[in-house]
C-alpha cells in the first residue's frame, strides 16, 4: 500500500505538481464513507485570503490533497471537528498516515516533510499552543489587539518576573534541543526550509511571552527597565513571514513603542511610520500591509488614504498588494464622501420605502438580525434617544439581514423598536446588505442630508453614535 502512496507521489514530483504547490497525502484506517478530510492553508497574512483544499478521498481510505503554499508555513488537516497543525513549505511532500479514531493525538509521518512534522508535532505538544482563538484572552494596546493563552496569562499574573525569565529560558532550551537532538540523530531529515521556520518559531515564542509580561504585568510585578534586554537577541527584522510567532511578536512591538511614545497622531498612522523606521524589506512590506489592513477595517479612511498611496507607490513587495488593493475596491463605495447606493424596498408594514425619501435628513443605517445578541443589546440602548433623534431629524432605518422574515417580524414586535424597519432580502433588485457590502452585523452607516456616507463615530458605542449623530444634525 505505502509503495503505490510513494509510486504516485513521485510520478507527481516528476512533472505534475505546479511550481511553489506542496503535496500532502495518506491513508486514514476506520474513515466512514462520508468522512471530509481537508486541508485549511491560511495565508491571509500575506495577500488577504485563505485556502481551502478538499481532500481527494478512495474507498481504502487513501488520500492526496495538492495545494498551494506561498511560504513556509502552518496548515491545517482537518477531519470533523479536529485540526491537525502540518509544517508545509513550497515543493513539500508529506506522508500521513493516522487512525479516524485517534486523531490528531496520534499520527505517522513521512515522505519530504515527514522529520519536519514529527518535530513539530512534539513540539507543539511540550508547548501548549491552542489555535484556537476563541480559548485565548485578548488584550488592547493602543488600537492593536494582543492575544495569549489563558493557562500562559495566568502564570503570568503569579510569578515574578525573574522566575517568568527562567521559566521561558528553560521552554526555549527544550525546544531547542529538541530540534537539534532530532537533525543529530536523523541527518538530512530536516528540511533547511523547516529548521529557519522552527528557528525563528522558538526565537519568537519566547520573546513574544516575555514582552508581553513585561507590558502587561510590568507594574504588577515591578519590572525593571533591564527586563527588556532581551529585544537585543531578537531582531525585529526577519525574513521568515511565513512564521505566526514572528508577526505576532512584530505587532507586539509595534504597538507597545507607539503607546510608550505619547503621541497624539492617529494610531495607525503612527504604527505605519514606526514600521518605517523599524523594520525593512519583506519584514516591513508585511507590517505595512497589515496596518493598513487593520486601519481599513477600523474605518479609518480619512487618515489612511495618504498612507495606502504611499504604500503602492513604495512597496516592493507585490505578493502584499492584494491585502490593501482588494480591500480598498471593496470598501470604497461606502467610504465618507461617497453617495449611498439607492434602494428601494418595502417595509414591515408593507409601504415602499426609498433612500431617497430620507434626503434632507441624517440617516442612521443600522444592520442586525434577530439572532444577533449584540445587535439587540445595541438597538436597546440607542432606542433611549429615540425621541432625540426624531427631534433632530435623524431617521433611524434598521435592515435585518434574517433569512426567515417570520422571525424579524417576530423580534420587532417583541422589542418594539421605532424607526423604519427593512428585511435586507426584500430590496427591489438586490439584497440591501449586499448592495452596502455588509457581511457581518451588527454594522452600520450614518447618512449626511445629500444622501452621502459620513464619518463614524470614533468608537462603535452607542453613546459615541448618538453624539456623532447630533454633531451630523446640527451642521449646516
């Protein structure tokens, strides 16, 4: 059986396999006929998307998927609701080889890639990583977010920071030796691509824990300006984008320099400048590209568009241009200044509905739906200044994006919100999130008097909302 797996995926080495593709493949005993197996390549950090490669499958439970990786990186083996964490570089073959019932906690790897993933696998079992996001707290600097596993967090809370130092020096000796015991008894076995990927994999994990307790317990634990000594042994500048450790920790250090600066310019802009002056090459086209990623999706536009020009006109990175390109074309249309797209719909008391109705007006936009939790909590506080409003000449139109019209009906008797109510699905022509390009909600969009996109709120608080609003109202 091994030897046909083998016999295939050197016919596909051959000739088949397209340049910078890699190609995983196997055989799971005990998978059901049903079974989906796939492969989950996030390369969002470099061009703005993420791949999903579904698993070619036979009756014996053989397997091979063939995808695309852009650099030297996790992806992820999923079958049903587990995730098995693969190094993949570039040209990679990998061999996997696992029982449906023990997966991922045991599995047999081979092939190009086989002495890269048993490493890891270990690795990552010592560790303690969690990919899953939803497990781990997250803390704001600045405008940034920064996440760290809750069992990590704690320990940080409880021990001193000479006892945190000794306890990641002894994490990144252990797997560090792990590495180099491994490529010692196993010449060859590990890939050059794999060893500069673990390099700065154990480098950055270690300097990520320590600059983040020094950030966040430093006054809990009376840190010393000496603590820090350590950036000296990690260089911001690394080639290895590919490596989440190392992104994270570039952001850490980003946005905790901007805190520490005091400046009052917009957080964004300063983290794009400091980038600058920071970092270099491919290190800084990421960076780059990412604050401008984030500053978009934070809706700063006023402030960013300077800087996202001067990012096309100086960035030599192309692989990095599509995260900004594409997702300036898509939020263009709704950035301040822009006409809102006109609709026509009716309402839930069946009378035609145009944006146009509300010109002269400011208009507040809202998308929700019923099953969205934090979409009711925020309409409940804004109905406070519901008679405000009407006295302002503020229209409040909230569109709900429910499949089922039955229970937007169901949900706006129930809480009786004022205001014009539209079912996105009822729009003459288009879809109303569609056409206003929401995905997610709750979202929304305030309306100037000529019908055009103003700007938000600084925060999405219903508070800061209503003021904005007001401000809005009383200009002339």
């Amino acid at each position: 059986m091994i030897k046909q797996l083998l016999g295939l995926v050197l016919f596909l080495c051959a000739g088949v396999l397209p340049l910078r593709a890699a190609y995983i493949y196997g055989r799971f005993t005990h998978l059901t006929t049903d079974a989906k197996l796939e492969l989950w390549v996030p390369h969002y950090y470099l061009d703005g998307k993420n791949s999903t490669y579904p698993a070619s499958l036979n009756p014996d439970g053989q397997f091979s998927i063939e995808a695309k990786v852009p650099e030297p990186q996790l992806a992820f083996l999923i079958h049903g609701d587990d995730r098995l964490p693969v190094f993949l570089a570039p040209d990679d073959t990998l061999l996997v080889q696992a029982d449906a019932y023990q997966f991922p906690l045991v599995v047999v790897f081979g092939a190009k890639g086989g002495g890269n993933n048993t490493v890891l696998a270990q690795y990552l079992r010592e560790s303690g990583v969690d990919f899953n996001e939803f497990n781990n707290l997250r803390y704001k600097i600045g405008d940034w977010w920064a996440s760290i596993e809750e069992p990590i967090s704690k320990r940080m809370e409880e021990i001193g920071a000479a006892d945190w130092r000794a306890e990641i020096d002894k994490r990144r000796l252990s797997a560090t030796v792990l590495t180099e015991r491994f490529a010692a008894e196993n010449p060859g076995a590990l890939t050059p691509a794999f060893q500069r990927w673990m390099e700065a994999e154990i480098l950055y994990a270690w300097a990520y824990d320590l600059l983040f307790y020094g950030h966040m317990y430093g006054g809990r634990h009376f840190v010393q300006a000496d603590f820090f000594d350590f950036l000296d042994e990690a260089p911001i500048i690394n080639s290895e984008i590919g490596n989440g450790r190392y992104r994270d920790f570039v952001f850490l250090w980003l946005a905790r320099a901007q805190v520490r600066s005091g400046t009052q310019e917009n957080f964004w802009v300063g983290m794009y400048r400091r980038a600058g002056e920071l970092l270099a090459d491919k290190s800084l086209a990421y960076a780059r590209a990412e604050i401008i990623e984030q500053g978009f999706q934070a809706e700063v536009y006023k402030e960013l568009l300077p800087i996202y020009n001067d990012y096309l006109k100086n960035n030599s990175f192309a692989a990095f241009d599509p995260k900004v390109v594409d997702l300036y074309a898509k939020l263009a249309p709704v950035m301040p200044g822009t006409p809102a797209p006109e609709f026509g719909a009716t309402d839930i008391g069946g009378n035609g509905v145009a944006l146009s109705n509300f010109r002269g007006r400011i208009v507040y936009l809202n998308f929700w739906a019923s099953w969205c939790g934090s979409c009711i909590r925020k309409m409940e506080v804004l109905e406070q200044y519901s008679s405000e409003f009407e006295r302002q000449g503020i229209a409040v139109v909230h569109v709900s994006i429910d499949q089922n019209a039955e229970n937007w009906r169901a949900r706006v008797a129930l809480d009786g919100f004022k205001g014009t109510h539209l079912l996105a699905s009822g729009g003459q022509g288009k879809n109303l999130a569609t056409l206003f390009g929401v995905e997610a909600v709750p979202q929304y969009f305030l309306l100037d008097k000529s019908g055009k996109f103003a700007d938000k709120a600084g925060a999405a608080q219903p508070e800061q909302i209503r003021n904005r609003l007001l401000e809005l109202a009383a200009e002339k």
